[in-house]
C-alpha cells in the first residue's frame, strides 16, 4: 500500500486528480479544508488537502501475461506472425510457470479486459451491465438528492467492498452502504459541562429560521430541560436591530417565554450588556443578522461585533434543509470564518430528501448539531442531531436498526 496527498480547491477536483494520478483502484481516506491568504479570514482561498492510498499492486506478472496473450490472441496467421506468436506464448507460459494459480488469475483478467474494453466501445451497455444492487443503491442515493460527487464516492466504495457473488445480497450491500453514510457525517457531541454563562450564537443566511431556532432552544432551556439538567436561567440578545421590526420579533418571543431580552447596536453596547449579564444568567443566546454568504463585507463587521462573545462562544451554523448541497457548501465556505463549531439544519418538515445536507456535511466535514422541523417555537420541534434518526428518515433505504445501533455506539464511545 501507498499513500499520497492530493491537493484542489474542491474534494470533487482531488477525486479527479487522485484516478488521474494513482488509477482506479487509488481512494482519498481522509481530507481536510486549508485555509491561505484572505483578509480577517474572508476572501480567504481554500484548498482541499486529501491524503490517498493506493493499495499494493498485486496483479502485476497477471497484467503482463494477459496482454501477451492478447497480443497472440489478435495476431494473423502468416508465418512471421504465427512465430511472433509463438514466441508470446511462450513467454506467457514463462509467466505461469512462477505462479501455480496465475493461469486461474490470467483468465479471470482476460475476462475482465474484455469486459472492461466492451465497456469502453459501447458505454450504453454499461448501465445494462451494472449489477443490479448497484443500481438499486444508485436509485435510492438518487432519491434522497445526494450530490453526484457523494455517490461516486459510495458506488466506489461499494464496488471496492463486494465480490460480484457478494453483491446479489442486496441487503448486506444497502447495509454497508448505510453505514458508510453514517460514518461520513459527524454528529456533534458536547454535552458540556459549560462554563457559565454559555453563549449560543447563531448565524447564517436570511430566513432560514435562526430567530425561530433561539426561541425553541431557550424555551427548552428554561421549561423542558434535558434529563438530571435542571431548568436555565435565559437572556436573549438580538444584533439584528437594524432591520424594521427584527428586535420586535425576538423581543415579542422573548416576553412570551418571560426571558430577558437585549437588543444592541454595536460592539461596545454588546460588551458592556453581556458584562451586566455574566452573573446573572445561565445561558445567553445571541440571534444576528440574517446575511447573504455573499456579503463578506458585512459578515466581517458582524464577525468583528462577535468577537465580544469570546472565544468560548459556541457558534452554531444556521442553514434550510432544501438548500441545494452546491449552495449549503458555498454557506459552510463563506461563514467559516467565524470558526462555527456546528451547523443546525432547519425545516426539515418541508423537503423529504436529506443526501444533500448529508452531502455536504461530509464534505465539509462539519458536524450536525440540531435539525428543527417546525415553524412553531416549541422545543417540540428541535431535536438533537441523531445519526440513527437521519438514516431512518432516508428514502428507498430499509434499515436494520439494531445492527446500524450496535455499530454506531461502538464508535462513538
Ligand atoms: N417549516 C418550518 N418553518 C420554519 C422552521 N424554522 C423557522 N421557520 C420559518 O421560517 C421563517 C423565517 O424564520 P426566522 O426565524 O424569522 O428566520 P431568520 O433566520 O431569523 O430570518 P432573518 O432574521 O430574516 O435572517 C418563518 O416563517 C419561520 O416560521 C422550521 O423548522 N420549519
Ligand atoms: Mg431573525
């Protein structure tokens, strides 16, 4: 085996590269985004740096043999031609000679050369020739909107895991496969302890249920806390004044859930709040202002504003469950300099497919740490990521639950 490190601006690119480079059987087992040049983290240019192993080329003396036994194979019968031949084949049965199995193994790629050059001169019968739970976990990835990038990536290492006789156990594949999914998302874990007060943020682009998303997370802080937690003191600070009625909304909410509530202006009026409040309050949770990922201008000066949360602020990345994966990456992109630890994912009750957020996610290799379905503010809508949840909700997919339970306890321990 050997290992190499790739490195493009996208994970697509890198997967590109790593075949050009290092051939089919050649897979990225680990990457990670760098960051370079830029000014206050944004406009900053990132890079995907993929480290890529290539397994130990066995079929070395096998590949050599089939193409001299080709080569024999398509010679004609004249006489220069037939002594040419003769001498390959001899050559080839040199090559033999070394291995007692080699003549099984020559046979077997013989079949697969000529199965791959008939793939080659007829692609439409490449889809044909696909075995059938291929195509079936095709379909269901499909189904669920995972990104053709993501899909490749879980085809290829479906063809890498399974033997053809392995694949006619549609089950066992669907299994893997499921596995591999769960395995690529990273769920958020912290359950603390925190230190007091602990402040939440929440930033993203506009509409997309930030103000909506604080609301349920103070309101189950302060009436519905989680099991041996006791019930948060709560204050809730908007920075969203600036936009008619904003601070009405969260100031509204906030006087039906009898929470404190701050609507600042800027930096210094932030501080000097927060100062007041750092006694007094279990939790403060912070709403901003919903910004295009385009306007880098601005998320500066709120990156800036943010700053006075300190560096124990846990940020949380807010974005729509329906947003396509191309538009959550170039979010992910444009807000990661505010260092976000996780991203919450909302409305969930309006798309039934999810591969694109589970797409991206691992792309990005971000965790997961809320999704809210629902436009009401209980924390009735608001769940904590759950992988298990995630896979269950996919479509064309039948689980074995307790198998995918087992597994997934075992490497979050
Ligand atoms: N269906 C559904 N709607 C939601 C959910 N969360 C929020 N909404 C709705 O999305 C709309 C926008 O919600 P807000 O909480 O105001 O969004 P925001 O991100 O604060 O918006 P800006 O402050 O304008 O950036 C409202 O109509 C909410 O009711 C959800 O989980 N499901
Ligand atoms: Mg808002």
């Amino acid at each position: 085996m050997e290992t190499y490190t790739v490195q493009a601006p996208t994970l697509a690119e890198c997967q590109v590269i790593t075949r050009e480079r290092y051939g089919d059987r050649a897979y990225i087992f680990q990457h990670k985004w760098v960051k370079s040049g830029g000014f206050l983290g944004f406009f900053a240019k990132e890079n995907v740096i993929a480290s890529v192993i290539v397994p130990s080329p066995k079929p070395d003396l096998s590949k050599y043999a089939s193409s001299v036994i080709k080569k024999a194979q398509d010679l004609d019968n004249t006489e220069r031609e037939r002594q040419e031949k003769a001498k390959l084949l001899s050559a080839a049965a040199e090559v033999r000679g070394l291995d007692p199995n080699l003549q099984a193994i020559l046979t077997q790629v013989k079949l697969l050369g000529d199965k791959i050059d008939s793939k080659l001169t007829a692609p439409r019968q490449n889809a044909a020739d696909e075995h059938e739970s291929i195509v079936r976990i095709r379909d269901a990835l499909e189904q669920n909107d995972f990104s053709p990038a993501f899909q490749r990536e879980i085809i290829d290492y479906v063809r890498r895991e399974f033997s053809i006789e392995a694949l006619n156990d549609y089950s066992e594949v669907q299994y893997k496969a499921l596995e591999w999914i769960g395995a690529r998302v990273k769920i958020y874990s912290d359950s603390g302890p925190y230190k007091r007060p602990r402040i939440i943020v929440l930033i993203g682009p506009t509409g997309v249920g930030k103000t909506t998303t604080i609301c349920k997370l103070a309101a189950g802080f302060m009436y519905y806390p989680a099991k041996n937690e006791e019930k948060q003191s709560v204050s809730l600070f908007t920075i969203d004044r600036y936009r008619i009625a904003a601070d009405k909304q969260l100031g509204e909410l906030a006087a039906c859930l009898q929470a404190d509530f701050m609507a600042v202006d800027d930096e210094d009026e932030l501080k000097k709040e927060l100062a007041l409040r750092v006694d007094s309050f279990d939790t403060i949770l912070v709403d901003t202002i919903g910004r295009s990922p385009q306007a880098s201008v601005e998320l500066a000066g709120m990156k800036k504003m943010l700053e006075v949360c300190g560096a124990n602020a846990e940020v949380y990345l807010t974005f729509a469950a329906s947003t396509k994966t191309s538009g959550i990456i170039e979010i992910m992109r444009q807000f990661e300099p505010f260092n976000y630890r996780a991203v919450i994912v909302t409305k969930l009750d309006e798309t039934k497919q999810m591969g694109n957020v589970l797409s991206a996610l691992a792309e990005r290799g971000k965790p997961l740490a809320y999704v809210t379905d629902g436009q009401s503010t209980t924390p009735y809508y608001i769940h904590k990521a759950n992988i298990i949840k995630l896979l269950t909700n996919l479509q064309g997919f039948v689980l074995d639950r307790e198998r995918l339970e087992a597994f997934f306890s075992s490497i979050h321990q």
